[in-house]
C-alpha cells in the first residue's frame, strides 16, 4: 500500500525538521524519514555533546593555566566515565524528545533507511511513501579514506560514545574534527597524534592563526605530523599499527585507537538517486539558487546533502531547511544569503573565522587594510593566563566594509559572532570602533582589533 504525502523529508537534524515543521504549520500532511536515532548530527553526534566535553578540557587546560597564580589543584583531571554520563544527560532524550514532537505536530515518522523508486516516491522497508515534493537533507557521513584496514578506523560519533578512554590515540587528518577531538583526549589524559598530509591543517583558517594554534597543540603534549599520509593501518599484538608516508619515506606508528578526521561527505550515495533521475556529486545532490533540485523540480536538498554555497554547519542547515519551507509553501522566492556566516574550531583555544581570507580577499581583487596582531600580553589573555591568542581584521579601502575577521583565544567563539553580524548588517568598521562595550569583556577588544 502506497501513503501520500504533501512533503517527504528525508532526516531528522536542522535542515529537515526545519522545513517539516514550517510545512506541518502550513496545514501540508509531511512525512519524515531517518535510518539513524531521531535528532540528526549536531543534537547527538555533533556539535552539542561535543561542546559538553570540550568544556570540561577547557576547565582543565584554565585551572592548570592558572597554576602560581592563586589556583591550586594538584590532582586535577577528567573523569571520563562520568564526563561521558553526563554527556549522555543531553543526548540520550532527543531521540525520544524529537519523536514525540513529530507526533504532538501530526507529522508522520518512519524509522529506516530511505531509497527513491520514483522522482517522488521513497521505499522505507516494506512502506512506500509518495509526496508531492520531498526534501533531502540527511546529513554526512565520514568519508571513504580508501586504504587498507579502514575497519580499524574509530569515527566521531563512537568517540561520543567511548566509556573508557584510550591510552594513546592516533587522528588522520588535520581539520576540525582532528583538533577539536585531540584537545579534549590530550586533557583528558592520553597520548595524543595527529598524521595530515598536507603542509598545512586547517585549510580554511588564517594561516597564520593556524601556525600558532598547531604551537599550541604541540606544547598540550600532542605530536603534530605535517605532510604525512596514512597509507594502511593493521591490528597487531593487541594494538594498532598506522603505516603513513612522509618525504617519500615509510614510518609506523603504533597507538591503541586509530580516529577517522580525515573529512565528511553527504550520506545521499545510498538513496538511489540515479533511479529518480536526481543530479548529483561529491558535495551533495545539485540546486539551484532556490536549493531546487536541478533536473527533478520536486525534489529540495537542504543542508549537508544540499551541493550549495553553505558551509557544513548546523545554523547553515537550519537555514536553508526555513528557505526550502518558505520556497515549497509560496514558490520560489527566497535565495539563501551566505554573506557572514561565522565558523569555530573548539580546540583549546578556540579559532574562529567569519568572511574573507586575505588571499580570498586579493583573489577578489579587492583594496583591503589588514590589522593583526598576538594577542597574549593584552589584559584579556593575561587574567586567564592564555599564552596563545591573536587575531586578523580586513576592512576595505574606501568602503570601510569589514571582509574578514579571524581570532584565536579564549572567547574567540563568541567574538566571532560580533564580527559576523556587523558583516551581514553591513556595518562599517568605523561603526564598531565608536561602540561602547561592556568592559571588561572580550567582546570590548573589538575597537582594539579595527
């Protein structure tokens, strides 16, 4: 038997509940399908129960900082058994939570992995469910690092979920997941590895920022190996052993747990989207500016799924799933706006990026000023004995436009967000340097940084 929809959304993290619910309010009889616990990435598997724990590294890494500067604490140190329990307190209602709230809305909710048998119709298990439109936004997955033994590979979700922490952990790759999980392993009392190939790890960061937060990583105890490339990785004698490449030369590394932070791409490879006709590549299924679906009309992808001009991130998602809504419900109209969208690495410290790069910047062509400086002797770092900070300002040449602003300190996260709403407003640099801001707080060092 066949049950029909108005809307099928497939996931149940930012991107689709957004646009599910909007629909449901609209009155539209919405369908919502997931294969994995309801609640999606960022609420189970991501960017919430992550924070939890970078939170406890970060008490950690302060307290020990504050060492001879009137805080004692000789036996300082995570408990992980209980750190993770209390993790669990914020992850284990969602699914629950998040079921009942499609219920409590009337949206109909199907448990199983969704496969399309028609430009509109999905299979889940022995149900098939026909929509009018259907919006894909199931969110990634990590990616195939193609080499021998990748089933010794633990993934970020099961280091969410470890009971007990290994003695030594080796990272492959050098982007977010690689720093911020090393961080919080490195503080919590494990020997610590980091193998990236590249000259560089975090790509998309202020090289310069990068430099100071890899110094930093180094000084936590964490070995950092640049231009290494993991080639294979087998169990042997009851540990795991890491064969990477580096200056044309084989090394090993031995280490208890091998993580995967070597990259995520878009879980769509599995939906069958060639029967339905659906565009698609290594980034997610083709839009257009509407975040339309290029060959099938019907068809929306928000979100990680979605190959559009948004980052990865869970307010990105949220977003465009309210953009597919309002799209759906009254035609296309609306066209996402990505214009100062702020990004974080919750390493210890944190480094935090909104707008352009200096080289996005001249790429553009554009006549900018760079203001930049290492911030550690200022008052801000100094009282929490923060040894590693800086920032990174561009502002236009006769505009005074800010294009870019990139920090590394302790409230670099919430700074960022100051930065990203004067982007997005509009808001001349001149403006902020006349602001009158609490002080003292972090957020007051921005007529310093202009």
């Amino acid at each position: 038997m066949t049950r029909k929809f108005d809307l099928i959304a497939i996931g149940t993290g930012s991107a689709a509940s957004a646009v599910a619910s909007r629909c449901r309010e609209a009155g539209w009889q919405v369908a919502i399908v997931d294969s994995r616990p309801f609640g999606g990435t960022c609420a189970l598997r991501g960017c919430d129960p992550k924070k939890v724990l970078v939170g406890a590294a970060e008490s950690v890494d302060w307290t020990r900082r504050m060492k001879g500067k009137g805080i004692q604490a000789a036996k300082l140190q995570i408990d992980w058994p209980e750190l993770i329990r209390f993790k669990r307190s914020f992850t284990d209602p969602v699914p629950k939570r998040r079921e009942d709230g499609f219920a409590k809305a009337g949206i109909a909710a199907f448990h199983g992995r969704a496969r399309f048998a028609a430009q509109t119709t999905v299979r889940v298990g022995e149900e098939t469910l026909e929509g009018r439109y259907v919006v894909i936004a199931a969110g990634q997955i990590p990616a195939d690092l193609e080499i021998p033994g990748v089933e010794h590979l633990t993934t970020s979700d099961q280091f969410l979920e470890l009971d007990e922490l290994p003695r030594r952990i080796l990272f492959i790759g050098g982007g977010y997941i690689a720093f911020e999980f090393a961080h919080i392993a490195a503080l919590a009392g494990s020997q610590v590895t980091i193998l990236h190939r590249g000259s560089r790890p975090l790509a998309l960061f202020d090289p310069d920022l990068v430099d100071q937060l890899v110094e930093r990583t180094r000084e936590l105890g964490i070995e950092v190996h640049l231009g290494t490339e993991a080639i294979g990785i087998e169990k042997s004698s009851g540990q795991l052993i890491v064969r990477a490449v580096a200056c044309e030369e084989t090394g090993v590394f031995q280490t208890d747990m091998v993580m995967h932070a070597a990259g995520r791409v878009p879980e769509i490879t599995d939906l069958n989207l060639d029967a339905a006709g659906i565009d698609w590549e290594k980034r997610g299924v083709r839009v257009n500016e509407f975040l339309q679906s290029v060959s099938i009309p019907a068809v929306y992808a928000a979100g990680d799924a979605a190959a559009s001009g948004g980052s990865p991130l869970a307010p990105v998602a949220s977003y465009e799933g309210l953009i597919v809504a309002a799209n759906l419900l009254q035609g296309n109209h609306q066209r996402p706006n990505y214009l100062g969208i702020p990004s974080v690495v919750f390493a210890v410290p944190p480094l935090a990026a909104v707008g352009l790069s200096e080289r996005g910047a001249s790429e553009q062509k554009l006549k900018f000023r760079v203001k930049t400086e290492m911030t550690s002797a200022w008052y801000s770092s100094r009282r929490v004995a923060e040894t590693y900070s800086g920032y990174k300002v561009l502002v236009e040449e006769g505009t005074d436009r800010i294009l870019g602003a990139h920090i590394l300190g302790s409230e670099a996260g919430e700074v960022i967000n100051l930065f990203a709403l004067a982007i997005r407003s509009g808001m001349r640099a001149t403006d902020l340097k006349h602001m009158l801001f609490a002080y003292p707080t972090s957020g007051s060092n921005m007529t310093r940084m202009l």
